[in-house]
C-alpha cells in the first residue's frame, strides 16, 4: 500500500477532491509541473477538470503506467480504432459519446497529456474517416 506521501489530492472543477498516487498522475505534465513547485500536502486545483472527467483519466493513466500507449501511426490505417491501437483496452477505452471524447480531449490538452490526447483526436479522426 502506498505510504501519505505517495499519494497527491486533485481538486476537480466541482470542488471534488480526488486522492491519487503520484506515480500515476504524474503522466500529466501540468500535475508534475504543480507538484514541483507546491507542497506535498497542497491540493491540486484543476478548475477546468470535471470530476467525472478527471476520474475517467485517472482510470486512464492507472492503465497506462502499466502499459505504455504506443505512438499512434499517421494517417490513420483504419476507421476502425482497435486496428489504429496496439493495445485494445484503449480502443474500448475511448468509445464513448461524443460529448464525453471532446471533453476528455480538453482536459488531456489541459493537463498536458500528450498521449491521452492523441488518442482522442485519434478517435476524432477515425470518426471522420468513417
């Protein structure tokens, strides 16, 4: 179990604090940026992250920390997004509504989350090629 101090709280647009483990959420460039120049003890406010959204990209990194996103290959060779990723959890991961993927893919820009937000336009994309 991961001691006090592994553990960073976030604090979502609606107030919500969600605590999570450092290692994990540090996939975000603007977290670790915070987390650099805060208290460990701080919460971190994230005033453009929903707390359903930012749950989903917990969910997301979790994963992710221990299974890498592969680079997606451009142009895309598929509509079809579990030929586009390498690994099908993403591919599940990111069919959602619409609403929810534009949402998810502004707070991967927000957050500095490269690959989380290339696999959103990834999804975009493939919706258009589609």
């Amino acid at each position: 179990m991961a001691e006090k101090s592994d553990k960073v709280k976030l604090s979502s647009q609606e107030g919500e604090i969600i605590e999570v483990e450092k290692a994990i959420i540090t996939m975000s460039g603007l977290i670790k940026s915070m987390l650099e120049d805060s208290s460990a003890e701080e919460d971190i406010p994230l005033p453009n992250v929903k707390s359903a959204i930012l749950k989903k990209i917990i969910e997301y990194c979790r994963h992710a920390k221990d299974s890498p996103p592969t680079e997606i290959e451009k142009p895309l060779k598929s509509a079809n997004m579990q030929e586009v990723v390498s690994d099908k959890w993403y591919a599940t991961f990111i069919e959602v509504d619409q609403e929810l993927l534009f949402e998810l893919i502004r707070a991967a820009n927000y957050l500095d989350s490269k690959p989380l937000r290339e696999l959103g336009c990834a999804c975009v994309a493939a919706m258009m090629k589609g």
